[in-house]
C-alpha cells in the first residue's frame, strides 16, 4: 500500500539510496517490507550551516495496510491527484470560448479539449516563438510591441519568467498540474522540489506542447485577435463575444461559455468591461522596487562553506517586515540567478519583474521588494483607481531620454536619498538598460519611507540586504491585479456563463495558483454541458 512519509532527513554528504533504510528505522518496519518510493517533497535546511540537510516527503509503497502500522509518525494516506477525468462530449452545439492562453487559460483549455469541447482560444499576443522575437527587441532595442511582450501573448505572463510553481494555496490538483507540465517537457524534479522551478528556457516548450495537444483534440487558437467585448441576451446570459484582429476588424463569436483569463495587465479590456458594466471592485494590491545582490555573497550567507556544493540548488529568501507605521514591507517572486526584466504593456511606461532560466547560474539574484497598499489608498470612486494609480506610477518611471531604461539607484545611495552617479560591485541586470534617479521622485511618499524603514530592519535578519552597493531598479507595481471582479456559486461574473478567472479577476496570484483556478472553472463548464 502507498503511503505519504514527511519529514525524511538526509545529511547532504550522503546518497538518496540510503532513504530506504532510513525510511524503515522511522517507521520501525523490516526492509524487506519496503517495496519503492518516489520523492514528492524534497527541500534543504542550512539552519546549521555545519550539518545541512535535505528533508523530503515520500510516496512509499509498503507491504502493510496504514492501520497495521506501529507507528504513524509522519506518514498519511496517499492523497495525491495526478489525473482528472472528464467525460468525453460527442455532440457539442457551442463550442466555448477561452480568452487569454496565460497558465489559467492553458489549464482550462486543456481540460475542455480532454471533454471534446473543441474550445476555441483568443489571445492577443503571438504565437510563442514569435513573441520570443518581439521580447528580444524589446531588451536589445528598447522598442515595445504592446500586444507581444512579457506580458502579452502565448503563455501569458509566466513564459518569461522564473518558472516558480510554488504556491501559498493548499490543493490536492498541484501534483496533476506539475505531472502535466512535465508531460509536456518540464523537468522531472519539479514533482517533488520544494521550491519547484521550471525556468523560461523549459516553459517555452511546455507552453508549445500544450497547445499541440489541444489543437490535436480539435481546439481552435485564434492568435492576434483581442476580446473586446461581450454580448449578452435579455435574461443576462452569455450569447457571444466582440473580438477584433490584427488589422482592427471587429468580429462577433457565438458562444454560450466563455472564460475571460486575460491576466492583471490587460488594462484596455478591464475598460471596455467596466464601460460595459461588468460588475467589478477595487482590490488592495502592493508597489515597490526589485532589488539585487550577489547571488553568490547570498549563497555564502546561507549555506556557509557549503555555498558552491552542486547538490543545493541556488539559495533564495524570503522576508517580510511589519513596520510601526502599519505598513507591510515583503519581499515577493525572488529570482536566484536570473535577471531583472521589463514588463510594460503601455507605450512610455516603465515596469519591473524578474526571470531567470533553468540554471540559475547569472550573477545576481533579484526581487521584488513591495509595500502593501489598501484601497483606502488610492479609492477615489471607480473600480479601476488602483489600475489607474500604477499607471501614473510606471508613466513617472519613464524618461524620454532614455527610452524603456528603468530608474535604479544603489541601496545606499536610496537610504541617503541622493542620486547615484557610479556603481560598486553589483551591475544591473536590466536591459534595455538603466539611468539614475532617486525612487523618492517616483514612488508615493508612504511607500518610500516604508521601503527605507524596511531594508534596516531586513538587514539585521539577512545579512545581504546590508549591501551599500545592492541596486534598486523600479518600479515594480503589477505583483498582483488592483481589480476583482466577483463570481457567483457557479463560477460566473455578473453575466450568467461568462467566467472571470486567474490572477487578472483575483483568483490566483502566480503560474500554480492560476492554472488551479483554470482547471476549476473548466469543470464547472463542463459540468454544465453535462447537465444540458
Ligand atoms: C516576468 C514575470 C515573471 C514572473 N515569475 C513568476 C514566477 O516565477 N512564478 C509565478 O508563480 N508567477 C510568476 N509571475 C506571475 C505569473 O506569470 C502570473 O501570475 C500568471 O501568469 C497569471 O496567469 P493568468 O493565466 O491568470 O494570466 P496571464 O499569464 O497574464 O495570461 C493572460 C493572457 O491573456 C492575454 N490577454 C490579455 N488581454 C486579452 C484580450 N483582451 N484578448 C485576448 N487575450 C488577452 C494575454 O496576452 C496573456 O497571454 C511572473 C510574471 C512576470 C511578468
């Protein structure tokens, strides 16, 4: 019988072989009762740096029934969901309609082209190979395509990314999510990585796979083709939806379903919907900087002499502060190893993120380092202030004089508020490139105080946050989407069987959580067929 065993620890100069019989001194079970195991948990503490240990949870098979066991310590019932069924359709009227092919839509229309739904896709941006074109200008040249970049187009904003799968939220559907990924190229030991990370390099042909599979089920990608608007009936009802293509001809497709999973940057279509009077609301949402430091001085602090031992992966952190002025300072999407991008979606606006590839292996590591911000904040009286106040934000980051370049000062500099003119041994990583400037011209009042209260305080816990020379780079303010539009039991929006869903409604924050979410409201809908 299967069993789930946690807390499993391996000192890291010894070999996974030895697990077995590490796993049956746990259990105080014979060896020869041990049958297999597979890792689903493996993650590192470097608490003493001495004596660094692996720690996994395993899936063990045992010859022993769970009641039968002494000893229950640390084991559970295999509750792990590596597959979903979905019936198989044969006579579909309508087929429905997926917009936005980011990790919520991806996950969704795989599931209805499974069900034989023959789900038709509209996304704005192109195709993944070619937006790889459009992304590269972008940081060769500073030259925007505002449908095709880091945000917009096949595989939506995670593509170019780090590739973290982890996730706050608790779902038994995550191991399905990183089995399919790693059907369609991801790396094997994402399955059980603490930290699972795929890297942009991988995800590419992820994305690409996925949509081969749909399209070998009789999906329909209609790449270049922007939603612009719904159509409803008289009872409320989804009939259909306005999409316009490349050359701005307007088209109208007949649809009873449709998923509306167009990300938190989509901010044309969050006002055609407002306009049209989609029910919507304002959300809190955070505004902050990326930073970077060493990725080996950061590799040093965590794991002592250790720091270039090829069996621990690149070392991360992750820190939050609550400061007396009730603001919140936390660190979000640290990237180890990576690079810090640019992820505008509008014309002369500058905005901040950060990816990496597999390796992990550049210079610096980076991340965002945010301020929460309330709706008390920024309401004035529409649903979209907030979307509104990053744009004034990322237009203020922009200089004409150095077109697409992002604001960055050095750590030091920022805590003296002066502008930096050289810098020490941290290079940015951004490209088109950087010019200085003080982020006190740019950011909020409150947001830049709080960003100087916190690095004081995170540096007494991190040592690398002590770093004169470690750069800033802004302004980082689409960690989360400013807007939420609300569902009903059955997964709809104010318009019966039209689905907001993702990070753009708020219903994920992150490529795990979005796809969850996609892979939810896909069996609502298909349920739905089921019961016509
Ligand atoms: C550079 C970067 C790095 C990131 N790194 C990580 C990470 O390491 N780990 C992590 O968990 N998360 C990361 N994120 C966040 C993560 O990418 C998002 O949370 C996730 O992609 C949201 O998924 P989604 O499907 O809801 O929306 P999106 O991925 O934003 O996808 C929305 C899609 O809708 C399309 N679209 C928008 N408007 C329209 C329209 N009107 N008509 C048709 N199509 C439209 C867009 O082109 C896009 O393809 C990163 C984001 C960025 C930008």
């Amino acid at each position: 019988m299967e069993f789930i065993v946690n807390n499993v620890y391996l000192p890291i100069e010894k070999d996974e072989s030895e697990l077995p019989s590490i796993v049956c001194n746990m259990l105080k079970i014979k060896r020869e009762n041990f049958v297999s195991y597979k890792p689903i948990k493996k993650s590192v503490d470097s608490r003493d740096k001495k004596h660094i240990l692996f720690v996994y949870s395993l899936l063990v098979n045992l010859n022993y029934y769970y009641e039968s066991l002494k000893t229950n310590v640390n084991v559970r019932k295999n509750n792990l969901i590596e597959r979903i069924e979905v019936p198989k359709f044969t006579k579909v009227k309508k087929k429905p309609v997926v917009i936005g092919f980011g990790p919520c839509g991806m996950f969704a229309a795989l599931l209805l082209a499974r069900a034989n739904l023959k789900p038709i896709i509209v996304e704005r941006g192109k195709m993944v190979d070619e937006r790889i074109i459009d992304v590269n200008i972008f940081k060769e040249n500073g030259v925007l395509n505002v449908n095709s970049n880091f945000c917009f187009g096949e595989g939506g904003a995670g593509t170019f990314s780090d590739g973290k799968l982890n996730t706050g939220i608790n779902d038994d559907r995550i191991k399905f999510v990183l089995k399919e990924m790693i059907d369609h190229g991801a790396p094997e030991e994402i399955y059980y990585q603490n930290h699972p990370h795929v890297g942009t390099d991988n995800l590419i042909n992820v994305v690409k796979n996925i949509r081969e599979e749909i399209k070998s089920l009789g999906g329909k990608f209609l790449f270049e083709t922007t939603f612009k608007d719904y159509i409803e009936d008289d009872k409320g009802y989804l009939k259909g939806i306005i999409v316009s293509t490349g050359q701005n001809e307007e088209k109208i497709i007949n649809c009873d379903h449709a998923i509306l999973a167009i990300g938190h940057s989509a901010r044309d279509t969050f006002t055609n919907l407002y306009r049209h009077n989609l029910k919507m609301k304002p959300k809190a949402f955070s505004i902050g900087v990326r930073i970077e430091h060493s990725q080996e001085e950061l590799d040093k602090i965590q794991y002592g002499k250790e720091y270039q031992n090829e069996k621990l992966p690149r070392s991360d952190y992750k820190q939050v502060v609550h400061l007396d002025n009730g603001r919140t300072v936390y660190t979000f999407c640290m990237c180890p190893g990576g690079e810090v991008v640019g992820t505008p979606t509008e014309e002369k606006t500058v905005v901040t993120n950060g990816m990496s590839y597999y390796r992990r292996d550049l210079a610096n590591c980076n991340s965002a380092l945010l301020v929460n911000i309330n709706i008390e904040d920024f309401y004035i009286n529409s649903p979209l202030d907030g979307m509104y106040l990053q744009e004034i934000l990322e237009k203020e980051a922009y200089d004409e004089k150095y077109p697409y370049k992002a604001p960055c000062q050095k750590v030091g500099d920022f805590l003296l508020d002066r502008e930096s003119t050289s810098f020490g041994h941290i290079r940015p990583s951004y490209r088109p490139g950087v010019y200085f400037r003080k982020m006190s011209n740019i950011l909020p009042g409150f947001i830049n105080e709080s960003l100087k209260l916190a690095i004081p305080e995170i540096a007494k816990k991190l040592k690398i946050f002590k770093d004169p020379d470690a750069l800033i780079t802004g302004i980082e303010t689409r960690s989360s989407s400013p807007i939420s539009i609300p569902r009903d039991t059955d997964g709809s929006s104010s318009i019966k069987n039209f689905y907001p869903a993702g990070e753009g409604a708020s219903y994920a924050g992150g490529i795990m959580s979005s796809a969850l979410d996609g892979i939810k409201i896909a069996l609502k809908i298909i349920e739905k067929y089921q019961r016509k």
